[in-house]
C-alpha cells in the first residue's frame, strides 16, 4: 500500500492540477472585493499570507454576491441570506467574519 503522502504528491505535481490551481488562483485575486482588500492592506499582506490564506478568499468569492442589488435579506443572493462577509488579517493570517 502507497503511504499517503507519495499520492499527494503525485496529485499535487499532476499537470491537470497545477492548471486548476492556477486558474483558480487567478480567479480568486481578480475579484474587486478581494482585490480592495490587498491594496488597503498592502503594506501587511505578502505573497505567504496570500497563498496561506487563498481559502479564505475563495470562501469571501463565493459567499458574497452583489449585495447591492439585493431588494431584502428574503431576495439575498448568499449562500446564508443576510450574510455579507468581510476579509481581515488576523494575527498574519487572511480570515473572514460576517456583519
């Protein structure tokens, strides 16, 4: 039997995955709410936190939609209506809280 860490890194070195990654990636830091996050906070945020924290901003890009358009929490696009996420750094780390 192949010890775990062997299959991960055959996943992670695969080609398709690296593609993925990528592509997600760029994604994720082309959206405006995450990108006005990094330039108000770009004298904190670096390289290593961003790639330490890219889940958290995937988990900002798919949670918030374009509140504005939304009429009332009952027509709220989010995944939990009435919840609008907000980036933050903590201690060094990207997280995310809710208003």
């Amino acid at each position: 039997m192949e010890p775990i860490s062997e299959t991960l890194k055959r996943v992670v070195n695969a080609p398709a995955f690296s593609e993925r990654y990528e592509q997600m990636r760029s994604e994720i830091l082309e959206n405006e709410g995450v990108q006005a996050f990094l330039a108000e906070n770009s004298e904190v945020v670096n390289k290593a936190i961003v790639d330490r924290g890219l889940g958290k901003l995937y988990e900002y890009t798919t949670q918030n939609q374009d509140c504005e358009t939304c009429e009332s929490v009952a027509g709220c696009q989010n995944i939990m209506k009435g919840y609008i996420p907000k980036i933050s750094i903590v201690r060094n780390v990207i997280d995310i809280f809710g208003i």
